[in-house]
C-alpha cells in the first residue's frame, strides 16, 4: 500500500488541489459535535479545497458539545479540533441539507464515529480499520529497527508487513466495491489510500466510472488526469504515469538536486551519475516515510555493492529533528540533503512532489526510470535491472 497510510491521506487532501463541486447550489448543512475531554477547545469546520484548509465555522465547545454550520457545494470537508492532533482526518462528504453527529474522545482521537449520511460512515470505517493496521505496522517497525544484523529475521518481518499492506490494500478495494451506490466523491477520496504500483489497474477503473457519473467534478477530474484519463473518462493523448501527483515523467532525465546535508556540505545529485539512484522524498514527522524506512534500509544494504545508491531530500524544518530521524531509523548512507523548507523544499518543487514518501529511481545515465516504488516493488525494480543479489 502506498504507506499512504491516513497520515499519507491527509498530506494527500490538504496538498492536492480539492475542487470537487457536481452543483452550483449552496446549501445549509451542519456537524454537531460531542467531544469527550475537550471543554472549552475551539472547532473548526473546513473547506479543504484548496492548498490550504479553510475555516468555514468555528465554535467553542461546551460541556463537550458545539454546533457547526455553513453554506456548503456538494464536496469533502474536514473537522478540526484545536490542539488534538491525530492521524485520521475527520473528512466528511457534505451535500444539500445534510446534518452530520461526530462523537470522539480527545484523549483518543483515533477513533472517532461519524452518523448523518453512507459516505461519510464508509470514510470513517476505512480510516477506522487504517488505524488498527497502523498499529500492528508500528509494531513490526520498532521489532526490525531491533533486528539489527539479523538479516533473516529482518526478511521475516518485512514480509509480515507487505503482507499488513496487501490486507490494507483488499480492505479498501472491498469496501469500495461493497459502497458503488454512494457519491463517488468518497470512494475516490479512498482511492488515495491504495498503493498506485500494485493497485493501479482497479484505480483508473474507479476513477472512469465517477468521471461519468460527476463530470463536472474537479477534483475526480483532477484525480483522471494524474492518472491519464480525460473528463470523459476515456485516455488522454499523452497519459501521465499512475504513479501519484509529479512533475517529472518516466523517461526524464532527472534534474540536478543541490542542498545541504545535517554538517552544511553541499551535496548533488549529479556526482552520482553512473550509478542507480533512488531519489526519496521523505521527513521525520511524515509516519508513512518511517513506517517504509526499514524496508528502504534493508534494499540499500542489500543492493550498495552493485552500484545502487540513495539521495535523500527531507522535507524537514527542524535541523535536529530530520539528523535525529536519520540516525533513529539507521539511514547510514552519505547523501542526506535538505533546504529545511518543508513543502517548499526547492527540489519537492522542482520533482512535482505532493505527498510523501515519494521516490523516483533513477539509471546511470540519469533517466527516471521509475517512481514511488515501496516494498517488494522497490527490490523487484532493482532484481530487473541490477540482478538479484
């Protein structure tokens, strides 16, 4: 699974442009919110259209209850509560009158439950089920950053992972399928919880069938065309790669990257050419990245002496926190750079890069030759054109 993982969900819907309007009709539409453990917290109702959430209603809250309201298009909003941070979402799907009931803990943010309309309580199902999935991830993550040189236990743990996210994976796919009478602004919403290498094909099938049903949705049209499909569903002349959201195609040769590494040395991408280069966008606070670190760590060790490297771009802010993830997750290769401008790291830019981990491997002659390769993909890639080791 893309470990787009909710955490990946979320960066997904707040990066990605969301416009996704089937009616020019506003409507009045509520959420009435009972939180636990959260008397006297601010909550906010956004519209999270566009680059950034924008808040539509704020409310205190009192005796752990508020009352949100707005004029809402047909779409995808979000419930925020100040200062409980979790990595669900509470994404709703809102259309014509519709009156939302949210329940939640504060102290367990996790698992909040959503009644008022199917699309939004298949949503919170999936993100439900995301969680406990997390959680049994977390754990094979923390035993294989213990395994240390047990190669053949760390091999048994990876497998016991990718076998967590093809479970993920169905999970998803099945709920979907179970859900085709819903508005298809929710299941393509959970379209982004699916990994694009091995879920590609069900993905663009998806996505044909709401550009029929919403045509005049930007953000499933938006959705289309990452994956090369047109308004109308059908191909464009010149697909792009159902890979994700990026600027820079399979075929391309890779731009040069020139950042600082933790001690201030510049370091390019460039002095690498002749070898294969895996470009890995990532950060310390991004949980799918550190969820995916152990599988990255195992490859290189596995491949490094058959001419395979890793550049490494964080898209961190704090200089101490991204140099204490390194040494945590036990990146021990050299090539470590950032600007520390988070999402505008001038390379995220320059790559097209709207969610994260996202990584582009690269041939001796500097051509990208494949993106977002996780898991079992990334070693297959390399087993291709490298050989097994």
């Amino acid at each position: 699974m893309n470990k787009l993982i909710v955490r990946s969900l979320m960066m997904m819907v707040i990066a990605m442009t969301l416009s996704f309007c089937s009616s020019d009709d506003s409507v009045n539409a509520g959420v009435n919110v009972n939180i636990k453990n959260a008397d006297g917290k601010l909550v906010f109702l956004e519209d999270v259209n566009g680059s950034a959430p924008i808040a539509l209603d704020t409310a205190v809250l009192e005796g752990n209850k508020a009352s949100l309201t707005a004029e809402l298009k047909p779409g995808i909003y979000r419930v925020r509560v100040a200062n409980v941070m979790s990595r669900n979402p509470i994404l709703l799907y809102m259309d014509n009158a519709t009156q939302i009931k949210l329940e939640m803990d504060a102290k367990n943010p996790e698992e909040y439950h959503v009644k008022g309309n199917k699309e939004s309580e298949v949503i919170n199902e999936v993100l439900l089920n995301q969680s406990s999935f997390f959680n049994k991830v977390e754990e094979i993550r923390a035993q294989l950053n213990g395994a240390g040189n047990d190669i053949l236990k760390a091999d048994s743990l990876n497998r016991l992972m990718q076998d967590y996210y093809a479970d993920a994976n169905e999970n998803v796919k099945t709920v979907i399928n179970a859900n085709q009478d819903i508005n298809p602004h929710a299941n393509a919403l959970l379209l982004n919880l699916l990994s694009p290498q091995t879920e590609g094909q069900f993905i663009v099938a998806e996505l044909k069938k709401y550009l029929v049903k919403e045509p005049n949705s930007q953000f499933i049209t938006s959705m289309g065309q990452r994956f090369g499909l047109g308004a109308d569903g059908q191909p464009l002349p010149q697909p792009t790669q159902p890979s994700g959201p990026s600027g820079i195609a399979i075929g391309e040769v890779a731009p040069d990257i020139q950042q600082a590494n933790p001690k201030g040395e510049i370091m390019s991408l460039s002095s690498l050419q002749g070898k294969y280069v895996l470009i890995d966008f990532w950060a310390s606070w991004c949980k799918p990245c550190r969820i995916e670190n152990p599988n990255v760590v195992r490859t290189y060790n596995k491949y490094k002496d058959k001419g395979f490297e890793i550049f490494s771009v964080s898209l961190d802010k704090s200089s101490d926190r991204w140099e204490k993830a390194i040494k945590d997750d036990g990146l021990v290769w050299d090539y470590h750079v950032s600007d520390l401008k988070a999402w505008s790291n001038e390379a995220a830019r320059t790559y097209g890069v709207g969610s994260i981990p996202a990584t582009f491997l690269i041939d001796p002659e500097g051509k990208v030759i494949a993106k977002n390769l996780r898991g079992p993909a990334l070693e297959n890639k390399l087993v291709e054109v490298l050989g097994d080791v």
